[in-house]
C-alpha cells in the first residue's frame, strides 16, 4: 500500500498529471468540482500514470478539498 499526497485544480482546459520533486502529484482535470465529478476524474487519471486499475485508486481523506491523500494497492 502507497499514500500519495495529491493536489487538484478542477475546471483546467488540459488534463494532466505531474509529479513534484517532493514526491506529490499535481492533477489538472477538465470535471468541475459537483458531485464527485472531479474525484472520479482524479481516480481515472491517477491509475492510468501508475499503471494500475481504478479500483486500487482510494481517497483517504480530502473528498472535498483540493489536497488529498490518496492511497494505492499494490
């Protein structure tokens, strides 16, 4: 299991993930934050850089915010 700090800017005009020289992640999605929109976005994208499955991509905390902790299975 990884725990990865994200930090997310909703309504970008790109969407796309960087990761920081402090081991965070940056996420550019295009969803507006409403209703989850966003956090199904950051799920999707952040398993497709890590190479793995949507379902080991888990929000710890931060549902509502832009920083998040997001935990992976391996």
């Amino acid at each position: 299991m990884t725990l990865l700090t994200v930090r997310v800017k909703p309504n970008a005009r790109v969407q796309r993930a960087t990761r920081l020289d402090d081991g965070s992640w940056l996420l550019h999605l295009k969803a507006p934050p409403q209703d989850g929109k966003a956090n199904r976005e950051l799920i999707a994208l952040l398993a497709q850089e890590l190479g793995v499955t949507k379902a080991q991509v888990k929000i710890k905390s931060g549902q509502s915010g832009r920083t998040k902790r997001v935990e992976i299975d391996d």
